[in-house]
C-alpha cells in the first residue's frame, strides 16, 4: 500500500513540476516580448537623446571651452565603445568601455562611470557572458545608490531581467522584470 501511495505522489509531484516549468517558459517568452515592445518605445539608445543643456542663444563655441584631456579621451573611449556595439563588434567595444571606466573612476565622474558600466554589461551580454554582465548592470544600480541619482536604472533592470533568463535563473529575472516594468511604469 505505502510503495503505491509513493508512486502516486512522485506521479503528482512530476506533473506539478513540468506544469510549473511550462508555465514558467510561457511567463518568460510573454516578458520577453513585452521587454522587447519597451526597449523599442523607450528608445535606449542614450539616456536622454533630445536633452540639450544650453540654451541656443548663449551657447559658448567648442574651441572656447577648456576640457579636462583626461576627459576628452574618456568620452572617446565611450563613443568607439558605443559605435563597436553598432557595428556588432562586442570583444571591441568591451575594451573601450573597460578604459572607459577605469578613466571615469580617476576622474570621479559617476554619470561616465555608469556609461562605461552599461556599455560593460551590454557587451558581454552580446558575447553570452551573462553571469559577468550582471556584475556590470548591477554595477550601474550600486553608483546610482551611492551618488543618490537614477538614471539609467531602468534599462539596468531590464538588462539584468535579460541575463537571469538567458542563464534560466527564471525566479531572479521576473524580480528584476517587475522592477523594470514597475520603474517604466512611473517614468
């Protein structure tokens, strides 16, 4: 009698569970698409693409400002990063960040250094290496936590979400989809 209840619950218990992991393939392809709808409506490509920080009228030449070198070669290093990723030349642009980041730590300029992070985890999440793109991605929330300023935090979440159910941490990415959807939500 006992061997047969066993056999019935493991009978159970093996339905239950490949029901679950279908619900949970179903529930990932549907964020995935709705990840991918607010990527398109979000226009990620920058921060902020049409934010211009002068006014028209009182904008000072280019020869007439005096920038640091140290950051000039920073925001070279974040543009080529920037145009390998384009180009689909991730090995490239993971370099250029990698220089990017350590020049915006030097410097203490935590907007480049979360630039340089993003563009980190982006391009190890193009060369599959997911697990190491967390560590960037999440690297972007910790600045924003430390500086008290959030930008670029959404796409943070969103990027993290993506690496979680590449890796099949199922659990983890919905979290960080809730936290990305939620934080679309209120911008």
């Amino acid at each position: 009698m006992t061997l047969s209840t066993y056999n019935l619950t493991s009978q159970i218990t093996g339905l239950v569970a490949r029901q679950r992991k279908a619900e949970l393939l179903r529930l990932n392809e549907q964020l995935r698409q709705i990840n991918a709808a607010l990527k398109r409506q979000a226009k990620i490509e920058s921060y902020a693409p049409t934010l211009s920080y002068a006014p028209a009228a009182t904008r000072v030449p280019d020869d007439q400002v005096l920038v640091d070198p140290r950051k000039q070669e920073l925001i070279s290093h974040l543009k080529n990063g920037k145009n390998f990723l384009r180009n689909q030349n991730p090995e490239k642009a993971y370099t250029e960040f990698k220089i990017a980041l350590e020049l915006a730590q030097n410097l203490r300029d935590p907007i480049e250094e979360k630039k340089a992070a993003r563009g980190l985890g982006a391009s190890l999440q193009r060369q599959g290496k997911h697990k190491e793109a967390i560590k960037y991605h999440s690297m972007v929330l910790s600045i924003s936590e430390r500086e008290g300023e959030d930008s670029g935090n959404t796409e943070a979440f969103g990027a993290i979400a993506d690496c979680y159910t590449e890796i099949g941490d199922l659990e983890k990415a919905a979290t960080f989809y809730d936290q990305y959807i939620a934080r679309l939500q209120a911008d």
